[in-house]
C-alpha cells in the first residue's frame, strides 16, 4: 500500500468523520459539541460514517479517480 492510497484513505475517513459530526452538531445536539461527539461515537453515528465514507470510494471508483 503505497503513501498515496494510504492518505487518501485516512483523509476520506477524517472528512466522513467531520461531516457526520458537523450534521449531528447542527440538527441532533442543538449547537452542543459534546453531545455531538456522543451521537457520533454511537452505532449509529458509526455507521453514518462508515457508509459516507464507503458512498465517497465507489463514486471514486466508478468515475476512474484513484490509479
């Protein structure tokens, strides 16, 4: 695995981490940042993360962006 791909991959997941905190910390937790951490370490916060970031690799493959 290069340096490359490893970097793209952690980048991808930190980016589906924000996002997802960013939408529990706007609609779920009513501007309070620890609540939103809390909603986005449960199960279901994790699995929000996990497809977003499984959406951003397919699309990715599909339009031919990764070498």
């Amino acid at each position: 695995m290069s340096a490359y791909l490893l970097g793209n991959l952690l980048g991808r997941l930190v980016l589906s981490y924000a996002l997802i905190w960013l939408v529990m910390w706007l609609m779920l937790a009513r501007l309070n940042w620890r609540d939103a951490f809390r909603r986005t370490h449960h199960w279901s916060g994790v699995i929000a993360i996990t497809t977003t970031f499984l959406i951003g690799l397919i699309a990715t493959q599909t339009n031919g962006g990764a070498p």
